[in-house]
C-alpha cells in the first residue's frame, strides 16, 4: 500500500489532501482584493496564498511533516 498523498477536488472552489491520517483543505474565499487560497488543517487556517499553485506546496509541506 502507497502512502502516497492523495488529492481530490470536492468543488472549484475546494480542494483536499490526505496522506496518511493528515488532511488538508485548501478552499478559495472571495474577500475583494484579498480573494484567494486559504490553507486549513482541521479548523486552523495555517496560510492564505494569492495562487493555487502556492497553496498546493503549502498544503503538501503539512502532509509531509514539514512546516510550510
């Protein structure tokens, strides 16, 4: 069995990230200017990032263990 992360895309505004028995939302808020990513472990919001690419890098350093 791989312990591989696995995405998954629950609407296009969300998205999730598991490995193991950690997961990670990353959802789009709309806030004006600010509208961008949010990056969530459980209810912690752990970063905001103006791209999606940025909070996919940050969402994996989490599953990985590492602080983003």
């Amino acid at each position: 069995m791989s312990n591989a992360p696995t995405w998954t895309k629950e609407t296009p505004y969300s998205y999730a990230v598991e490995q193991g028995r950690c997961r990670v939302e990353l959802q789009y808020e709309e806030d004006g200017l600010r509208s961008g990513w949010a990056v969530y472990a459980g209810e912690n919001l752990i970063r905001r990032c103006a791209e999606l690419i940025q909070a996919r890098v940050v969402a994996m350093a989490v599953v990985a263990g590492r602080e983003p």
